[in-house]
C-alpha cells in the first residue's frame, strides 16, 4: 500500500464481519448505517465518515483506534515523518452542513488532546454539551470573526484573536458576520 493512499477500512470492515458469521444486512441492523452504504464502504467505493465507523465499531466489537490502525496504515519506524494528506482527514458537517470539522489530531489521542480545522459558513453554529470535567477548549480565528458563548458569557473574536475557555459547560461556536470564518479549534480533556 502506498503512504499516499487512505486506509483500505473497507477491508477491514469485510473481514471483521466475516469473522463474526454476519451479513450486510445483520451489521447494518445492528449498526443503523444502511445495507447500500457498508456495501460501498467494504467496496472501496467511498470513505466512510467518522460517525459511520464509531457505528460500526459495537457491532463488530472493535474500538475506532483499532479499526483505523489496523486498516493497513504504514506505521514505519521510529524516524520517520508520518504524512496524512489533506483527503484522508475526516471530516465532520453539522446537519445544516454550514460547519465543517476537519479532524487533524491522531484518533489516539482522542480521549487526551484533538484539534480541528473548523470552517463556518455565515449563520453556522457548533453547539456542544459538556465535555469531561476539567475539558477546555482553544480557538484561535484564522479568517473573519466569531461568537464564542457558554450561555452565561459571550465573546466575539476576530482574525488573529485565540479565546480559552471552559467546554465542561454547554458552549457553542457562531459564525455571526456576513462572510466565511475558518479557525482551529483545540481540544484539551480535563
């Protein structure tokens, strides 16, 4: 495999289910992502989204981390310079799709420390609940300006500005101007 190309999960996902004597149709039940999507998926056809494969995981009783390394990532030796291209980071859209999550940080590192690149369209929001206790979060704005609140305060930064605050409270991000607004935003659990 080329350390250009993304992790075959497909495969993966094909021999795990195999493994455990199920059809399309049972993981699909039993994971709620469709029959037609695992298909497409186990195909090579298209890359499934990180809420897919966190969907898949139960059912087939493995955790994301080892889905994901165990998919035939080169793993190299210790002095290399691992690179993930900009089309093998995951990305996460709101349901409205006016805000986007590039997932950069190592899904190893999850539980610790993740960073997104994030980008807003005018009117987006992230809205989140609490966090682990002791959780904060780190924004800094790349382009435009946002509405950073945690329903008690409210803040609004602009290009350059990096507001720190508590995410162990329900909290949300706003794109409140006229124009796109992109930051990156850095988990840090508690």
């Amino acid at each position: 495999m080329s350390r250009h190309s993304p992790p075959d999960v497909g495969r993966k996902i094909k021999e795990l289910r195999a493994a455990r004597k199920m059809t399309l149709e049972q993981l699909a039940k039993a994971s709620g992502v469709s029959k037609s999507m695992l298909s497409q998926i186990e195909r090579g056809r298209t890359n499934p989204t990180v809420a897919t494969l966190w969907s898949l995981t139960a059912p087939l009783d493995i955790a994301l981390a080892d889905l994901l390394d165990s998919a035939g990532q080169d793993q190299g030796t210790r002095h290399e310079i691992a690179v993930l291209k900009s089309h093998q980071c995951p990305e996460i859209q709101s349901a409205d799709g006016k805000c986007s999550l590039r997932i950069l940080g190592p899904i190893d590192l999850v539980s610790h420390t993740e960073w997104y690149d994030m980008r807003l369209e005018p009117g987006g929001i992230l809205e989140s609940e609490p966090h682990s206790a002791g959780t904060r979060e780190h924004i800094t704005v790349l382009e435009g300006s946002l509405r950073v609140s945690n329903g008690l305060h409210h803040q609004e930064i602009e290009a350059g500005d990096t507001a720190r605050y508590e995410a162990d409270i329900p909290h949300a991000i706003e794109n409140t101007g006229t124009g796109k607004a992109r930051a990156m935003l850095v988990v840090l659990a508690g």
